[in-house]
C-alpha cells in the first residue's frame, strides 16, 4: 500500500545561481543562472510523490504567477496542494549561491510562508492520510509557528504519526533551543542533519540523539556524504551514503526526509528506509535544484 502523507512547509521558487569562481564584494562572477521550484515543504513532497507516495502539501503562496507556476510544477509530479492564496504577501522567493563543490548559501524571503495560520490546515485532510510531516522553518520564524503547534496537535489527535524536520541550526539557536525543543515534544520522528543534532544536543556523534529520546520516539541522522543513522531506545542503525559528485546540496535533505519516510511508513527495517533516504539524497545533489528532474 502506497504511504499518505500530509506535508505542512514552505513551497516557492529557487533563483539558483552556481557561480563560477568566488563571489567578490562589490564585483561581478560568471553564473549559470536557472529558476527552479523550491521551499523545503514543497521539495519534500516532490520526493516523496517521486518515491511513490500519496502526498497532499499545507502551504500559503501568493495570488501570483509565481504562486500559480509553483501550484502547477507540484501539481504536475503528483503532489496535490492545498495552498491558501495570501492577498497581501508574494509567493516565497529564495535566491540560493551554488558554488563549484556545490554547496548552497541561501537568502530566504518566505513571503506567504511566513503568514500561514492554524486556519490554513483543514483537519479533514488528516481523514485520508497516514502520516503528517512538518518543516521546522514553520516552527521557527514566530509568524508561523502557532500554524506549526497547531498542525502537530491536530495529528496527534487525529492518530497519525508525526515528523520534524529541524532545518535551521542557526534558527534553532537564534530562537533558543528549549524552545524547540519543546514545540517538537511529542513527535515520533526528528530527522536533523549533524549540524542540528549539534545545536541540540551539544555533539556530532549520532549517540548523542538518544538525549532527545525523552522528547522523541525515533532520531534519524543525516550526516551529508557520510551517510546516515538511526537512533532508538532499542538501537542504532548506520549506513553509508553512495559516493556521487555533488553538483547542488540544495535539497539534500527534503530528499533524505522523502525517502526515509517512504520506506519507515511502508515497514522496512531500519537499515533499508536509512539506505532509502541516502540514495534521494544522493540522487538530489547530483543536479542543479532540490527537486526531481522532471522527464
């Protein structure tokens, strides 16, 4: 049976620059130049439609052509979406710096992101799916984050299983970790990359995600090119990641988050839904955008 699953993020456009040599203050740098669909909670839904799930997005974009162009990608690889149209605030926007070993630098304008409210998640959505997946950029920018709680609440009321991804460590700071921390009580499975589990827990090493395990019910870690780990009361479960070029990190994670979820919510043990997530993400950076390729 394919998994359902309720995604509550961020959708928008990407401007990815991949810059051909350093940025210079004040200067010019040859560029290639593309614009891609983004926002983690789109990117996430993409893969996990990609992964052959059932999949509704929880989103506010703007009564704009870039909010109709975003509704129709998603739309186009099987993602429904149940989008809020903001009258006031323009589809989110983010400009994303690719270097030559593909790492991203990124300068958000959420937009409509930013606006969303408890009222823009229909609990009737939660009747016909399994599972709700939650961004933490929803969590952590003050604005939206009552939409976050909400949506959390609401699923766990209705039975569903739960999911976070963290995001932002620097967020997680700026906003102070307890905080978070608390906002994520109760959730059955984090997904945070080194850095987060860094912010959390004050360590790297994946053993150090079981001081969430008070909080959590499952940790799963991505550590880039290094692979990744699960983390229970019972286990933890590492694997390594395939050795490709990395030509845009850009939605490395959204695709890890896709994959895992695809094959934890279909049963698989823990070593193949980890190897599920390793090989998206694999495959996400070995492209210019955080989405699949479209044929």
């Amino acid at each position: 049976m394919r998994p359902r699953v309720l995604v509550v993020g961020d959708a928008g456009l990407d401007v990815v620059a991949r810059h051909h040599g350093p940025v210079v203050h004040g200067g010019d740098v040859r560029s290639t130049v593309t614009l891609q669909p983004g926002g983690a909670g789109a990117n996430t839904s993409a893969w996990l439609a990609h992964c052959g799930a059932d999949v509704v997005l929880v989103g506010r974009v703007g009564a704009d052509a870039a909010g109709r162009q975003v509704t129709a990608e998603l739309n186009a690889v099987g993602v429904r979406c149940a989008f809020t149209l903001d009258p006031v605030a323009n589809t989110c926007c983010v400009v994303v710096l690719v270097d030559d070993d593909g790492q991203r630098t990124m300068l958000p304008d959420r937009g409509a992101n930013a606006r969303l409210s408890p009222e823009d998640l229909d609990p009737a959505l939660l009747a016909d799916v399994d599972h709700l997946h939650l961004s933490g950029y929803v969590l952590l920018d003050p604005s939206s984050r009552e939409a976050g709680l909400a949506a959390l609440r609401v699923a766990r009321e209705a039975g569903k299983t739960t999911s976070v991804d963290p995001q932002a460590a620097a967020l997680i700071v700026a906003g102070g970790v307890e905080s978070f921390v608390d906002d994520i009580r109760g959730v059955d499975l984090l997904l945070p990359n080194t850095e987060e589990l860094v912010a959390l827990t004050g360590s790297k090493e994946p053993e150090a995600a079981r001081d969430l395990l008070d909080v959590v019910g499952a940790v799963a870690v991505t550590a880039g090119g290094d692979g990744a780990s699960w983390v229970d009361a019972e286990r933890i479960v590492s694997v390594e990641s395939p050795r490709v070029e990395c030509v845009d990190s850009t939605g490395a994670g959204d695709a890890f988050d896709a994959g895992l979820l695809s094959g934890w919510l279909s049963g698989l043990p823990p070593e193949e839904f980890l190897l599920s997530g390793v090989r998206a993400g694999a495959t996400a950076v070995q492209h210019i955008g955080a989405q699949p390729l479209r044929p």
